[in-house]
C-alpha cells in the first residue's frame, strides 16, 4: 500500500456516511467485524495493514466486491458507482454544505473543476424522481443564475430548495419536476443563495 491509508479511510467513510448512510455500528453488524475494527479503519490510526479476509469482510458490510474494496485499499480506486455516484476522494473537494447539516459531500476530482462549490441536502420532492428528499447536490457557489438549468436556491425566509429556473427580467420563474409542487416567480432580491446544481448522490439499495 502507498501513502493510502488515509484516502482508504475516507474512501470508507464517504461510502458508509453518503452513500450507505449507516452508522459505524450498523456496518459493524453488516460485515461481521468489530465496530472497533470500523473506527480504527476509518481513523487510519493504527497503521496495522488489513488482510484480505478482513477487507472482504468490509467488501460485504459496504455492499462492494472484493476486488473494489481491494484496489480502493491499494489506492486505485478512481470512482464510485457510475455516472450519478461518482466518488474520487483522492483529490476530490469536501463541500461545505449551505444548509448547515453535518452531511459529507466530496464531488469527485473531475466534475466540474474550476468553480467553487458547496453542498446541501434535497428537503422536498419538488424535483422528484430525478432529485428525491435526502439526496446530496453539489452547486456552484458564485451566485450565478444559468436559466433553464437546475439550482439549488435560498429564498429569504424559506429552507432551500431545487427548482429549474428561468430568468424574467428581474423575476425568476421556479419549475418543479413534480406535477404536485406549482411554479413560481420570485424577485431575485428574495434570493438569498443560488446555485447551478452540477452533481448529486443518493442511498443507493
């Protein structure tokens, strides 16, 4: 293993925290190890190296083959889980999330680089099935409005929220996915963050 310890650590973390959402003890029982064992590979303290029937243990409570958790172990893992999933730790921004939750959102090395970007989480099905509530999203952070693109916005007043907006002069015109939530319009100054959404992850079953 090279300097990997600490990207296998939160390589496992991410997928237990973001895309599993379980707790430390809940992949403890899904995998057959200890939840000391669990701590103690995602604190990458001890520096003991795993063995391959413990990493195929892991392999089982996260839901991943064998051979993943292997190259994710070896350092060679470069995404998690297809387009709409993709995990790239390594190098990867920690998004500090707009909707003051304690979620963890990395969006991946190579999605959208060169914008700053901050995370939050879907409240309500306004954009269901495409964004369900829990979902985590990533937005650009500069305030920007591409109309007819999907964002996540802050109105004064109101939780954040996913709409696809078009620009109306000075109004912003907000349209939900789902039929059951009506559009709207709202004055840019009610606005108090915005941002194109360029990435999203969801518990994955």
């Amino acid at each position: 293993m090279t300097d990997s310890a600490g990207d296998f650590a939160r390589w496992v973390r991410f997928v237990r925290e973001s895309v599993l959402r379980i707790s430390q003890e809940e992949l403890a029982r899904r995998s057959g190890l200890s939840t000391s064992t669990i701590q103690e590979i995602e604190d990458a303290a001890s520096g003991r190296r795993r063995n391959q029937g413990t990493l195929a243990m892991l392999a089982r409570g996260l839901g991943r083959s064998p051979e993943r958790v292997k190259d994710a172990y070896e350092g060679k893992i470069e995404e998690e889980g297809g387009t709409n999933y993709a995990v790239d730790v390594v190098g990867g921004e920690r998004c500090r999330m707009a909707d003051d939750t304690d979620a963890l959102l990395v969006l991946p090395r190579s999605a959208d680089a060169g914008h700053e970007h901050l995370g939050a989480t879907v409240g309500d099905a306004s954009m269901s099935p495409r964004f369900e509530p829990g979902d985590l999203v990533a937005f650009r952070a500069g305030g920007q409005v591409e109309s007819g693109r999907v964002h996540w916005l802050k109105l004064r007043g109101s939780p954040g929220t996913l709409r696809r907006v078009i620009e109306r002069g000075e109004e912003l015109e907000l349209i939900p996915q789902n039929p059951a939530f009506d559009r709207s319009f709202v004055s840019r100054s009610d606005v108090e963050r915005i941002g194109r959404v360029v990435f999203a992850t969801r518990e994955i079953p």
